[in-house]
C-alpha cells in the first residue's frame, strides 16, 4: 500500500474543503477502498474520513424516506419503515456481504463500491479502468461474471451493488453536495456505462459529496428481490432482479424490473415493463417480460449462460411479486 495521510473532519463544510487537496479521496466504511489501496487499484494521496459525519438519520420526507449517507447497510436494512414500505430494498442489502460487512458498509459507500472484475484487482493484467488504454483482458480471458449488457468493447465489467439494484427499481435519488452546490441525481443517471472511459463510473462531479438517498413514496405492488450467485453467503450477484408487480384483478397494472450482475449499471428494463403494462396475469406474460429484459444480450463466452439465467429470473422474480401482491 502507498503512503497517504488522513483526517476526520467532524462537520460537512472541512470535509468538503478537505476533498479540494491533491489527490483525495474520501473514506466511509473502508470495506472496499482500503482492500482496493491494499492492491493498489487505488492510490489516494489523502483520505477524508467522512464517518462521523451528522449523515445518519433515516427520515420520512414527503411521503418517502430520506436516508442519510452514513447510516450502514444493516441499520437500513433493519429499519422498520424500510422492512414494511420498501421491502425488496431490505432484501437486497441483506442479501449483500457477511454480518460484520454491512455493519460496516455505508449507504453512500456501497452506490460508490467498485467492480469486482479479477483484472482490475490484478495489477499484472491490462485493465481500462485501472490503466485508462491498457486494454481489457476480461474481453478474451475469463468472463463468467462479466456484462451482458451495456458493454463496450474497452469494458465488460458490471456493478456489483445489491442495493442499488433495489433503488433503481424504487425510483429513488441521490442528494449530493460539494463546497458549492447541492443537488439531486436519479438512481438510473448516477452510475455510467463504459463506453470509452470506464475508469469514470459516475456522474459526480469532483468533490461532490453523496449525503443522502431519497426514496419516493412507496409505490404501490408486491416487491421482490431475487439474487443468483454461485454459494449461498458472502458472494455477489451473478444475476439479481428487483422486480414489482401492481395488479387489478387478473390484469397488470404495473410492474418495474431492475437487474444486477448484468451490467456497468443497475439496468432498469423499461421496455419488458412496458410489455406487461396492461397483460392478463400468466406465466407467458412474465417468461416474455423475461425474453424482453434480455433483448440486445450479448454474451462473452464463459458469461453466456447469464442471459438465459437472467431471462427466468426476471420471469421468477415477477411472477413471486404478482404472488405476494394476490395473497
Ligand atoms: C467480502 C465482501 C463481500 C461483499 N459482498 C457484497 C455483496 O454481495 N453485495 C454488495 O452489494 N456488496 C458487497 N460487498 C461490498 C460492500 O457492500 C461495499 O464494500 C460497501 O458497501 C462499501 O461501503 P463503505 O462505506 O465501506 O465504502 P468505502 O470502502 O469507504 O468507500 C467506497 C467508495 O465510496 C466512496 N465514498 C464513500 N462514501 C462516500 C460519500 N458519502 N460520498 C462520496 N464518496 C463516498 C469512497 O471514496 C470510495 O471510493 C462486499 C464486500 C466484501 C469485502
Ligand atoms: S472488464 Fe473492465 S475492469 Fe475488467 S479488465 Fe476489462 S476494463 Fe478492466
């Protein structure tokens, strides 16, 4: 690990003047950054330790729920407006790491954990996003838990988050804050897709703080939040789905799909939703919404079971939330 310094400003106005000094970063749980630094896919200079910040409260705020960025991934999960409003949110965090991590892991730390593809970890290897134009060596090595969509040919990693898979299917925003401005990003514009610059995965802006998640009201419809991975504890998604389904009688009246471990993004599949917008409740319905989800999948090799696997987890997920919504 290289040399840095470190401080813990205990208000929001030194920490936002402390990300302005060369080469800072800021710092929240650690639970992948310092494992990053220890590799050396990251190199801060200087660590703006944002824990202590006043970001922890979790608040009803008009109609939804205003989540402040430190609090942890089991304080959230545990909440008992999350577990009664927004479920499939619950769901996905505690789907997410081991016990201790998530009393670790914060809200704005996990929108901001990086990729677990094997090369950017490997310092051998040539990686676009840790080496900007060194090549990628997922695209012709081994890419069992690469992308399906939304890649580029310079990046086939994916987002490894649960939890904002969950949020992109619940609308929610991201309150940001630098040394000037305060503003609001929806879930499905903060994170980028790879196209030529992979190494920029957000779009925030330099020294802009995440300080809060705002959930919307919640919507109404059975939530679900499925995850597929290869052992039962502490692994990340091969495939997740968060999905959502609102019915009248035997007819959808609604329904919003999200999906993980497909993507540089949590993937938001408007058009599969769209198609079930109005359909009679079956099994056909959900397999087509699945078969939709996929459309334009491409596989890399070791990865190309991932589309079929996406496919009827889609179809799973919904058909469970369309359960949960008749019981
Ligand atoms: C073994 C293991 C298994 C895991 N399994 C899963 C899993 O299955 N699913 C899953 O979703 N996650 C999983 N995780 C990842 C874990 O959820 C993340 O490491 C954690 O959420 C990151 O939060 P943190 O507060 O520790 O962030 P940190 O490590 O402190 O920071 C991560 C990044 O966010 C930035 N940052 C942090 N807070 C802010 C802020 N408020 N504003 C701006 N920038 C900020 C930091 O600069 C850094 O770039 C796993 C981790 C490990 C180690
Ligand atoms: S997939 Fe992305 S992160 Fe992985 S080696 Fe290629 S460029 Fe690097």
């Amino acid at each position: 690990m290289r040399a840095f310094t470190y401080e813990r400003p205990a208000d929001m106005a030194t920490a936002l003047t402390a990300i302005g000094k060369p080469g800072a970063k800021f710092l929240a749980g650690g639970t992948n950054l310092l494992d990053l630094m220890k590799v050396e896919a990251e190199v801060p200079q200087h660590l703006v330790d944002v824990s202590r910040l006043p970001l922890v409260d979790i608040a009803e705020e008009n109609g939804g729920l205003r989540v402040g960025a430190m609090v942890t991934n089991s304080d959230l999960a545990a909440h008992a407006l999350v577990r009664e409003r927004y479920p499939m949110l619950s769901r996905a965090l505690l789907n997410g790491a081991s016990g201790q991590l998530r009393n670790q892991a914060t809200t704005g730390g996990n929108l901001l954990q990086r990729t677990r593809c094997y090369y950017f970890y490997d310092s051998s290897a040539p990686c676009n996003k840790r080496a900007p134009g060194s090549g990628c060596s997922a695209l012709q090595g081994y890419n069992r838990i690469h992308a399906i969509l939304g890649a580029s040919d310079a990046c086939i990693a994916v987002h490894p988050s649960d939890m904002a898979v969950a949020l992109a299917a619940l609308d929610a925003e991201v309150e940001v804050q630098s040394a000037k401005a305060k503003r609001r990003i929806k879930i499905t514009d903060f994170h980028r897709l790879p196209e030529a610059t992979p190494q920029k995965e957000t779009n925030l802006n330099n020294g802009e703080l995440i300080t809060a998640v705002i959930l919307p009201p919640p919507p109404a419809g059975g939530q679900v939040y499925r995850k597929v991975r290869d052992r039962a504890s502490y692994d990340f998604a091969l495939v997740s789905v968060a999905a959502l389904v609102d019915l009248d009688g035997e007819r959808i009246r609604s329904a919003r799909i999200a999906l993980g471990g497909v993507a540089h993004k949590p993937w938001r599949a408007l058009e599969a939703e769209r198609g079930l917008v109005g359909a009679t409740l079956s099994d056909d319905a959900f397999a087509a919404a699945g078969e939709a989800a996929v459309k334009g999948a491409q596989g890399r090799g070791h990865n190309d079971f991932k589309i079929m696997l996406a496919a009827r987890t889609v179809a799973r997920a919904l058909t469970e939330a369309a359960q949960q919504r008749k019981a």
